[in-house]
C-alpha cells in the first residue's frame, strides 16, 4: 500500500527500532511507548483491519501472537505479565490502517489501557 506508514516500516523505506523480522511479521518499538515496553507486531502483508481478515489469515494471526510470546520473553516481561491490544475502526482509536498488535508491558497497568 502506498501510502501506509506501516508497509514503509516493513520495507526498510521508513527508520524504526526493529526487534524482530521474517518472511511473515516485522515487530518494532512504537515511537510514543505508554509503557517501558511497548511493541508494535505487524503483519508484513497490508491487512488494513480485522475487518479485512480473509480465512487464509487464519495462520498468519495465531503466528502474531507467537511472535509476541517470543518478543515477551525476550523483553523479560513473560512472567511479570503484558498487555495485547489490537484496535479496529474509530471506536477504538485506530489511527494507523495497517492491522499490528500492541505488546504492553514492563509496568503495572491501569485499567483499560497503558
Ligand atoms: P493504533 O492507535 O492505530 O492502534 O496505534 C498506532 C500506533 O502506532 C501508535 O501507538 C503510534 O504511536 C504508533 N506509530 C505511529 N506512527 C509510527 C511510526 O512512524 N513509527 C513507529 N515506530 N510507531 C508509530
Ligand atoms: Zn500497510
């Protein structure tokens, strides 16, 4: 997608702290954390919401979140504990149209978010 801030991370065209990256995901540090670690997982493919999930997602969703369990350990908050949150439509406050979810942790949470 052209114009997707999140596609240019993932194609290397925009700088961003990278923490991990495959053929499938690209994962990186959101530039305004809420928490000490606050990680955006992204799928590589343009998938603009999870109302734009088709049925061969199914695989690339569950592999979001192995990634994030990955990444959880990795950031040594696995045991102490870790917030997910993937935001859908203005409701929620979605401002980049590009499906990632944040991987919140590294502090206790207040109630609903950050
Ligand atoms: P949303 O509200 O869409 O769920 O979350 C978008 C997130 O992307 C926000 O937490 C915001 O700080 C982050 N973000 C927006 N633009 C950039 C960027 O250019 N680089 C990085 N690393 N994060 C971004
Ligand atoms: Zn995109």
């Amino acid at each position: 997608m052209a114009d997707c801030i999140f596609c240019k991370i993932v194609a290397g065209e925009i700088p961003s702290e990278i923490v991990f990256k495959d053929d499938r995901v690209t994962a990186f540090r959101d530039i305004h954390p809420v928490a000490p670690t606050h990680i955006l997982i992204v799928p590589n493919k343009h998938i603009a919401s999870i109302n734009e999930l088709q049925p061969e997602d199914e695989g690339l969703m569950g592999y979001l979140f192995t990634v994030e369990r990955k990444l959880a350990e990795q950031e040594g908050i696995a045991q102490s504990g870790f917030r997910s949150i993937i935001n859908t439509g203005p409701d929620s406050g979605q401002e980049v149209h590009h499906l990632h979810l944040h991987l919140i942790g590294g502090q206790r949470m207040r109630h609903p978010m950050g």
